[in-house]
C-alpha cells in the first residue's frame, strides 16, 4: 500500500478537489504508478485529518474518471492505463496506435450516475421479475421498457408514438445503423444518405458499413439548409433540437419545410435526439416526430442521461420501419440484457429518472455557465455558440472565414489543461472547436482555462 504526500490547503476550499488533483499529479510525474495501491479512505483521511466523506468524494471522482480502480476486498489502485504521458481516463492503448473509445467532449460526468436509485431499481427488478422474464424475448424490448419510453416520449419530447412502435437497441449509433441496413434491404441497393454540415464524424463509418452513401448538407443559423438537399436522397440525419456540434436550433420555418421534403421525396427523416433532454435556459423545443410520425424516425439513449457503458437506446419510428428494426436486432443479437431493460422502465416508471435529470441541469448549468465566463474573460477572441443546450459548446475563433488561426494548437493546448476539446473541419463554413463541460466542476472548469489562457498566446490565431 502506497502513502501519499499530498498538499492540502485547508483554508481555500474544495478539499475533494485538491486531493484529486495532487493524485492525478502524482500520476502525471510518475511518483505513482499504475497497480499502485492507495491507502483506505479511513486512513488517509486520518493522515490528512479531513473527514473521511472527503476522501471518499475524491477517490470516487477519480474512478469515475478512469484514473483509479476500486475492487471489493482488493482495495483502491492506480488504473493500468494511467501513468506517465497518459491523460486520465485514457487508455494507454491509444499510445499505442488502437482506437481510443473513451471520454469524449459530449460526455456526461459519470461520477453523477444515480448509483443508489439504479442500486434500488435493480433490486425491486430481481425481487419481482418472475423467472419466465430472463428467458429470450422479443429482440425489440422488453414491453414494460417500450411502454415507458413511449409515454416518456409523448409527455417529455411530444412524440407521437405507441408502445409497438419503439424498439430498443443498444444506443442511437446502432438504432440509426438499423433502420440504414432496413433501408437498403428494402430497396436492394446502398442509400443516399443526407448529413448535417458539420456533423459528428464518429457516425460517418457506422452509417456507410451499414450501406449508406453520405452528402454534406451545410447548416446555418436556422439549421440544416433544406433547399441544398440532394434531389435523390433516401433519408436525411438531422439533430433539430440542439445541432451538433454548431449547438442551433431548427427553426419553425425550417421545421415545415423538412417535414414537406420528407411528404414530396417519400424520403426518411432519422432524428438524432442525442442530449435534447438537457437544457438550460430555453424553452423545451418538441421533436419532429410528432409532427410527421409517419416520415420521421426518433433515435435517443440514456448515453447522455445516465451514462454511455449502459448501452441503452431505442428508435421510435412508423410501423413498418419499427416491424424491420426489431427483425434485423432479433437477426444481430437477440435483444439487450433484460436486467437493464427492467431497471429501466422502473426508473422511469417512478420518478426517479426525471428526478435525476433535474439535478443534471442545474449541476451542468454550474459548469457551462463557469465555462462562458472564463472564456470571455481569459480567452475574449474566442466566439462561443450553442450554449442553450447540450454538454459542449462550440468555438471559433476571431480572424475571418479561414476560422482565424490554429485550432489543432488550441484544441492541443485546451487538452493539455484538462479540457476536453475536439477540432470540427466542416466541408462548408468554417472550422471550429467542440469544448465539453460536462465532466468537470465549476471551480475546476475555470481553473482549465486560466491555465490554458497562460498557455497559448495570441498567436495561435495566426
């Protein structure tokens, strides 16, 4: 077990937050290394004669983050990814030339998962699950989760959508991967596929292994640019209540006039809900579902919500398109875990899941709000957009068309002080750059960016 110098200023606050960030120092260096044991939270906190609840916040904030690892009866260690010239959280696979699939600057903070209120769910599920339900089901969902999630749908996002006509899959990337191949296979050939101009290039592979042939559509300030969709396309991807990455809203005009392609083309609108259920300071914006639930697919999760490694979603789509998803999950896998699927409709059934959200918003609220401050008091050259939603805001900076300087130095340097940060190159406009939130506190938000002000010169902007 490794004893730990760590420096506490008792006297400035966020004692939690010092202690974690001495251990993630402690990392960086190399004075701790990974598989390193870390003393009981009892006896650090009697070392450092703080409150054991203290230490407790810290550790659990860095196993949140990847950093440490906590095992019953193994105790508290450094996580083998960790170490010198690895970022938390990040495994050191990526070092190595594989694909990272870890922390992203839309992802949520996941040391704010409802452990005690999903604890319970699972609990009241296996106390009262009868044992017939732990056999194969349908493929589609379980009925008390599709029944739950179209109510959810209705009352939350003003969707027109019954029980048969959701089907849960495993999260929006493989629900919208679905109803492409569903697509392809009625039409026995590869679709055309319009996507938002910039978008996340994340879903571009996904959607052309699933068949799809993609054409950037540019977005303005209204949205996508419903005029340039191309005369043949077969469906069109959009994000309507909270654009990715731009953060805009679709416009009422823009609304009508998509919906009216869909009705003249017979084309597919595939509505990527993806963290529409956090805002700030708007109103709730409805989804296009309900206003042409026969032309319009919905696709959310709880990725956003709870937290990613769940691996739950689901699409509400027409009838005919719900009937070939729930075909082609039955012909890929067989359904998701029905543990979780019931844990779910039991959070959402009681409360408990819309209770949890509320204090997201006010909590992530906290840290965007410290976020746009610090900018535009350290950073004043930097333009931040679509910050009414979501868990990201998006940057460009002051400088012209070109986008005004080197954004993969400041995305490098915003990194290097601990904020999480992606460039986005769309093939229309220019660039920008994706800053995430979610994962850090207030103080913690500000403190990045003093740093990466202290960091960068204006220089970077060419």
């Amino acid at each position: 077990m490794a004893d730990l110098h760590l420096v506490v200023d008792r006297a400035a606050g966020g004692l939690a937050a010092q202690i974690a960030r001495e251990v993630r120092e402690a990392v960086r260096s190399g004075r701790l290394v990974p598989g390193a044991r870390l003393p009981a939270t009892r006896d650090l906190a009697r070392d450092l004669g703080l409150s054991r609840g203290v230490v407790v916040e810290a550790y659990e904030q860095l196993v949140a983050e990847g950093l440490l690892e906590s095992r019953t009866g193994a105790g508290t260690r450094i996580a083998a990814g960790a170490g010198r010239g690895a970022a938390p959280g990040h495994p050191a696979d990526e070092r190595e030339g594989r694909p990272h699939y870890g922390h992203r600057p839309t992802s949520p903070d996941l040391g704010l998962f409802p452990r005690q209120a999903w604890l319970a769910a699972v609990r009241h599920v296996l106390a009262t699950l009868p044992n017939d339900a732990l056999d194969y089901g349908d493929p589609g969902g379980v009925p008390a989760l599709c029944r739950e999630v179209a109510a959810y749908l209705g009352r939350v996002r003003a969707a027109d959508a019954s029980p048969d006509d959701v089907v849960v899959v495993t999260g929006v990337a493989q629900g919208l991967s679905l109803v492409v191949q569903a697509l392809v296979r009625d039409r026995g050939r590869g679709i055309v596929l319009a996507v938002e101009d910039p978008t996340s290039e994340r879903q571009i592979p996904l959607l052309r292994r699933a068949g799809a042939h993609t054409v950037p559509v540019p977005v303005d300030r209204e949205g996508i640019v419903v005029e340039a969709l191309p005369g043949d396309a077969d469906a069109v991807l959009v994000t309507p209540a909270h654009q990715y990455p731009t953060g805009v809203v679709l416009s009422p005009a823009r609304r009508a006039a998509l919906i009216g392609w869909a009705a003249r083309t017979g084309a597919l609108v595939l509505e990527d809900d993806y963290d529409a259920e956090v805002r700030f300071d708007r109103d709730p914006v409805g989804c296009l579902q309900g206003l042409a639930p026969d032309r319009v697919v919905l696709a959310g999760s709880v990725s956003k919500a709870l937290a990613p490694g769940l691996r739950l979603g689901w699409i509400a789509a027409p009838p005919r398109v719900a009937r070939a998803v729930r075909l082609a999950r039955g012909e890929l896998d067989l359904g998701s875990p029905v543990i979780d699927q019931y844990a779910l409709a039991h959070l959402i059934a009681g409360g408990a899941y819309d209770r949890h959200l509320r204090r997201m918003r006010r909590e992530y609220r906290r840290r965007r709000d410290a976020l746009v401050r610090a900018l535009a008091e350290h950073l004043p050259w930097i333009t931040v957009h679509g910050i009414s939603a979501g868990l990201h805001l998006y940057a460009q900076l002051d400088g012209g068309a070109d986008g005004g300087g080197d954004l993969s130095g400041l995305a490098e340097a915003a990194r290097a002080a601990g904020l999480s940060a992606e460039v986005v190159t769309p093939a229309h406009g220019p660039p920008g750059l994706v800053i995430g939130f979610a994962r850090l506190p207030a103080h913690r938000v500000t403190d990045a960016v003093r740093a990466l002000a202290g960091n960068v010169s204006r220089d970077v902007r060419g």
